[in-house]
C-alpha cells in the first residue's frame, strides 16, 4: 500500500517535468503583417516576416518562398527591426490577372515552420480592379462582420461591376449591400457567422464582374 503511495506522486511529477520540458523546449514562430496583398503590373508589394523564438532558441531561422505566380519576382531583404525579415512582390508590365497563394517556409535549429500569404494581381487588360478594405477580418459567431469592395478604373471603364463572394467557410453567409458610384464604384460586403459556424480562418474570394471582364481580390476570414 505504501508503495502505492508513493508511485502516484512520482508519476504526477514526471508527467509535470515532461510538460515542462516540453513548454520550453526552443521553437519559433512565423507571422507575416499583413497576410492579404493586392496590386497590380508595374508595381511593387511588401509583407514583413516576423520570427518570433521562444524557450530559448537562438538560431539562424532560413526563410524561403514557394508558389510565385509567373510574372512576379519575390525577394526576401532583411528588415530594419530585428528578427524580421521583408518580401518584396516586384510585378512585370506584362503579368496578368491572378490569384495565388505564397508559401513562406523557414528552417533552423531542426524546426521548420510555414505560413500562408495570399496575393492577388489585378491586370490591366481587365480595365478595372478590385480591392475590399479592410481585408482582413474577424467576426464572432452569431454575428455579421462588413468589408468595402472598392473598383478602381484603370482606363475609360464605366461599366458598374456586379459582385460576389465564393469559397465561404461552412456556416458564413454573404450578402452585398447597394453599390454606389462616382470615381469607380463600392459595395459593403457583409458576412454573417451563424451560431453553429466552425471556429477558424479562411479566404474568402471576391469577384467583380463587367460585361465580360473579372477581376477577383482576397478577405481573409476568422470565426472566433
């Protein structure tokens, strides 16, 4: 019976020391501000990647990029701020309309992680783009969260686009609300979480149609 006693708290206490060991094992962790780019040819985007050790890891973190549309050159420079690093999305003249999804991976100290950037080109030769602001959001569920779609003419485009919203997360519902013109056009999105909606993040794919033209753009969604 003693030995029994005594067993139970032994086993309690290697089980707290391997959390423990666990907890501060070294690691680090990767996060890009912001994680939803939009331009368009001829232009340049930038993201900062952020390194962020813990439990004491000290060493030299490789970053690389992966899923580069054609037409765009990315190039990782180091970023004023320690432990932070700078992609830079250089467009061509040339490249065309796109949606892609960059994989930012880093490696180091025998730990490898990877984030998630979405970045969308707009081409001119669809005479208009599309961007929704905020593109980023986070809404509870039960509730509705909005976001402005703006149109951006880039040549005589008159036309009024018409909008919609695709790849909702189960239990996100979309609905756009009047469109109002003058320089270009806007609608608000609004997406509603219903109280049943899976925590968790997506990206949601706006598109604007006119006449035969599309353009799309990206929001990235978080049910908490």
């Amino acid at each position: 019976m003693k030995l029994r006693i005594w067993l139970v708290p032994l086993v309690a206490l290697v089980m707290v020391l391997e959390a423990v060991a666990l907890v501060a094992s070294p690691n680090f962790s990767l996060w890009a501000t912001p994680s939803v780019v939009g331009t368009g040819p001829g232009e340049v985007a930038t993201t900062t990647i952020t390194v962020a050790p813990s439990g004491g890891f000290n060493a030299e973190v490789a970053l690389s990029v992966s899923g580069v549309p054609a037409g765009v050159t990315a190039a990782l420079v180091p970023g004023v701020v320690a432990g932070t690093t700078v992609l830079w999305l250089t467009v061509s003249n040339a490249a065309r309309s796109a949606n892609a999804t960059l994989t930012v991976s880093g490696a180091g100290g025998g730990v490898t992680h990877a984030l998630e950037i979405h970045l969308t080109v707009s081409g001119f030769v669809s005479d208009f783009w599309i961007f929704a602001s905020p593109a980023r959001l986070s809404v509870a569920r039960g509730s509705s969260v909005t976001s402005t779609v703006f149109t951006t003419p880039l040549t005589r485009f008159k036309d009024l686009p018409m909008f919609t919203a695709s790849r909702l997360p189960a239990g996100v519902a979309a609905s756009f609300g009047p469109t109002a013109t003058g320089l270009g056009s806007r609608a608000v999105l609004t997406l509603t979480a219903a109280s049943t909606a899976p925590a968790g993040s997506t990206s949601i794919l706006v598109t604007g149609y006119a006449a035969s033209l599309r353009v799309t753009t990206r929001i990235s969604l978080t049910v908490t």
